[in-house]
C-alpha cells in the first residue's frame, strides 16, 4: 500500500495535518537550495550554480533510469547483483560526472572540489525527502490501523438517499441470530458501486465475492451474522441531476431491536424454492440428489440468474425458479454459507423435509 493510499483512508482533517508535514519537507529542501544560491552569489557565481543546479535535475533522472532499466530487465538474484553493481558504478559515474563535467566549465567557474560539494549536497537534498517519505508510511500505516473498523465520516459525503427497509432478525440452526437489511433506492438515483471499509482503508467490491451484501438493481441487501462486526460501506451513487455522491452507512444495533427474532426457514416449492430474506447467490448452494455417501450433492448458484434479474445482479431473492426436468428431479436440499471474523465459515443445510444440520467447512 502506497502512502497516497494510506492518506486517502484517513479523514480529511488528518490528511490536513500530513500535508502540512510534506509542506515542511519541501520547505527545507527550498531552504537548502537557497543557502547555497547565496553562497555562490557573493563570488558572483549565482548563475553558473543555477545551471549546475539544472545539470543535477536531469541527472538524477537519467542516473535512476540507468539503475532501473538493467533490474527490471533480469529477474531473481541476478537481478539483486544488477542493482547493487549499478549502485556503486553506473549511477555514481552519471550523478558525479555530470557535476565534475559542467562546474569547471563555467564562466565564472566553479572549481571542481566545489563541483563535489554541490553533488553530495544534492544528494542530500534528494535523500531528505526519500527518508521523509520512508519514516511517514511507517507511521501512516500505524494511523490507519489505529482507525479500525470504523471510519470517521467525511463531511464531503452527502446523506444516503436509499430507505431502509426489512430490518430483520433470523434464527439460524445452531448459528445465532441472522441479520438482513434492505437499502431501498429511490426511483432517480443510480447505485454506482459500493466500497467497503475494512482495516482501515477502503476496499471496492467489484469483482469480489462479498459475504454480506448483494446487489439486486439499485438497491444494496444486506445479511450478516449477528455476532460478527457489522459492516461498514461507502456507495457511490448519482442523483437525479447526473452528479456523483458518496454516502458512508453502517447498520446500527439499534435498527434491529424493534424486530422479533424469526425462525430462518427455506420454503421448498415443486418449482424452486424461496429463502426467508435476499442473500448473496455465491452463498447458496442446492442439491437435487445425494451422493454414494449418502451427503447432498451440491451445487454453487454462483452463475444462475433469473430471467428479471439485470447484468450485475448477484441477490438470490425469494421465488427462486429451478423447475424439475426428467433429467433432474425437484430441489431437495439449499445450503447457505455464514462466516464470522476470525472464526471458521459454517455450512447449513435446510431440507425439503425442513429438518437441518450444520456441518464446519
């Protein structure tokens, strides 16, 4: 993770006081680069400075680039034996020669002993923010793993427009309290993407199966174990006037203690089957037979879709249709996977004779 990544999971009031430190960074850099202009003007050499100074910046590039250039080319420890050998031949030659090559040729000159001193002082002046920046991810990194699991709320983000709706608590076998939750998005706003905020940074879900919450058109279901962290998100959304916001929600406990604790229950039907509450399709499994050993033999619902669903939809919602052909019979059985912070993922199976069991993956 790059510092620019480690700023961006902090709040905005933080970030304030680590640009004020890289603005003090550049403030000492500026200060050197300034004495030693002084210097040189009390002999009347200030111009001929300013063009070794000129000199320098193109040869850091060009000495990094002689470095670079021959590591990436090779790979494994030949590769470590290029980096080292251009340490200490090919850059040194390019930084140093290049300053030993212009100061004498100046008019009014600059001697070469002072050409040294200007290489080695600029050397400084580049090791000094490279050190700066080095110490300050340390740091930021400490910062932002201090933040946890919880954000502090940016005042750029804009009030969630979606509704929330179907706040409810499930009964699963054996497994504690279910919690689902529906984000309800308003008739002119888009669901763009949503972000997920975990050891403190920002993670975008897209492209990643996630274990609490599924897409079903604009509106965002949620479902996770009670006894695991509740999730925190940042949806992207575009209002009606095509502009783009951000919204930052986290379940409260709150929203759930009005709700009476429901048995989590699969109804089998000839067709399909419906599940209590929406939940994320990768999670489902359904088994329409058993194998030699007698278990279900299950299969992922990862790619089937059903006919009203859109391209990035991913809810298994109630009214599930898997009609039987003469091939395969009814479903018999639906298993759903939970998992729990540092705890292993539970396997619950419901069957068709609504008994279930639970097995540790």
């Amino acid at each position: 993770m790059d510092v620019f990544e480690l700023l961006n999971a902090l709040p905005a009031s933080e970030r304030t006081r680590w640009y004020g430190l890289a603005a003090a960074v550049l403030v000492v850099m500026v200060l050197g680069l300034w004495l030693e202009g002084r210097w040189f003007a009390r002999s009347g050499r200030a111009g001929s400075w300013g063009v070794v100074r000129m000199v320098s910046l193109f040869a850091a590039p060009l000495a990094a680039l002689a470095v670079w250039g021959p590591v990436k080319a090779v790979s494994g420890p030949i590769g470590l034996l290029v980096l080292y050998v251009a340490l200490i031949t090919v850059a040194p030659l390019i930084w140093f020669g290049a300053h030993l090559a212009v100061g004498p040729r100046m008019q009014p000159a600059i001697t070469r002993g002072e050409s040294l001193v200007l290489a080695l002082s600029g050397l400084a002046l580049l090791a000094w923010p490279a050190m700066a920046l080095m110490v300050s991810r340390d740091a930021l990194m400490a910062e932002v793993r201090g933040l946890g699991d919880t954000p502090v709320v940016d005042t750029a983000t804009a009030p969630l427009p979606h509704k929330l709706e179907a706040a409810q608590r499930w009964q699963l076998p054996s497994q504690g309290e279910l919690w689902t939750l529906t984000l309800r998005a308003p008739p002119d706003v888009r669901l763009e993407r949503v972000q997920r905020f975990k050891a403190g940074q920002w993670h975008d879900s897209a492209d990643i199966s996630q274990p609490d919450f599924c897409f079903h058109g604009q509106d965002l279901h949620l479902a996770w174990l009670s006894r695991a962290p509740a999730p925190v998100f940042r949806l992207h959304w575009t209002d009606p006037a095509g502009r783009a916001q951000a919204s930052v929600f986290k379940p409260e406990t709150a929203v759930f203690q009005g709700s009476a604790v429901q048995t989590f229950h699969v109804t089998f039907r000839e067709d399909g089957v419906d599940l209590p509450a929406p939940m994320a399709r990768h999670l489902a499994h359904i088994a329409r037979g058993r194998m030699a050993d007698g278990a279900w033999q299950h299969v992922a619902l990862n790619n089937i879709h059903q006919p009203r669903d859109h391209a990035r939809d991913n809810c298994l919602m109630p009214g599930l249709s898997q009609p039987p052909t003469p091939a395969q019979p009814a479903i018999q059985a639906v298993g759903l996977m939970f998992g729990a912070a540092g705890q292993l993922p539970v396997f619950v199976e419901f069957e068709r004779a609504a008994s279930a069991t639970q097995t540790l993956k």
